[in-house]
C-alpha cells in the first residue's frame, strides 16, 4: 500500500470500526505477506494509531473553531529496512 491508500483504508475502517486493536488487527492483516518464500513478510510489524477526540464539555466557541478545521488523518511514511 502507498502511504495514501494505508490513510484511505484505516479512514473507511474507523467508519465501521471503534476499537482502534480491530482497525489496527485489519491494516495487519492486508498488509501481510502470504507466504514467506519469497523472503516478505518475515520481519515483525508494529502499528500506532492515535485518534483524537473532541474533550467532554467543551465549550461552543470550542466546538465553532473546530468546525472550521478540518479533521486530523495522520499520514504514514514507509520505513525502509
């Protein structure tokens, strides 16, 4: 996956998905190698995700300032080995 389709695939899995473990469980799954003769798919995998979320009571001009920016999607960056 390009950096691009792996913020694609966990947007659309957040959509049917709240338990970050069960978004995280899928990308891993995607993302792993078949079968190991090709020598992929041997090394370990680690993910984070972080979510934000609005804090509880927050105030209307706290919810009008976040209303005018748009949502935080992390981009991830491929790490060469």
């Amino acid at each position: 996956m390009s950096s691009q389709q792996l913020v694609d695939f966990i947007h659309e899995q957040l959509q049917v998905e709240n338990r970050l473990s069960a978004v995280c469980e899928r990308v891993l799954d995607r993302c792993l190698a078949p079968s190991t003769l090709g020598g992929e798919g041997c090394d370990n995998m680690t993910m984070i995700v972080v979510q934000f979320k609005k804090p509880i009571g927050s105030t209307a001009s706290t919810d009008e300032q976040s209303s005018q920016s748009e949502p935080a999607v992390a981009e991830s960056k491929p790490v060469e080995s």
